[in-house]
C-alpha cells in the first residue's frame, strides 16, 4: 500500500495506545515524537486518502481495513 516507517508508527500508535481513535492530532503527534502539522500536512492525506484513517469531530480514528492491512503484513 505504499507505507513507510512513520505511517506504520502512526497507525501503530494509535491502535496500540488510543484504541484506535478517536485521538487527537496533538495527542497522536505527542506520542509518536512527530510535529503535528507535518502529521497533518505529509502523512494524514495519503492515510485519509487510501482508507486507512478517518476524521471525525471527536479526532481522528483508523479503520478496519488499516487493522487488516498491519495484521497482513506483520503475519507475513
């Protein structure tokens, strides 16, 4: 799906310590050691984008088929 080492940590983060969302921008950038306008404006368009994160009034939250897509590959 074209991730690199932040996005997997992103969505990794968020699942492993947010329940996978909702989570604040500020939260998840704190967490994961990233600025959060580069999280934001790099990293959050290609997530929304493919399906893997969704935005919500409450904070951002991952999907199932984020889930599915980090089961598979760490499977493989």
């Amino acid at each position: 799906m074209g991730l690199d080492w932040t996005d997997r940590m992103i969505l990794e983060t968020m699942i492993n310590n947010f329940n996978g969302g909702p989570v604040g921008l500020e939260s998840v950038a704190a967490s994961t050691g990233e600025d959060a306008k580069t999280i934001e404006d790099v990293y959050e368009p290609y997530l929304l984008q493919i399906g893997f994160l969704h935005r919500t009034y409450r904070g951002r939250m991952v999907t199932e088929l984020a889930i599915e897509h980090l089961l598979k590959t760490d499977l493989n």
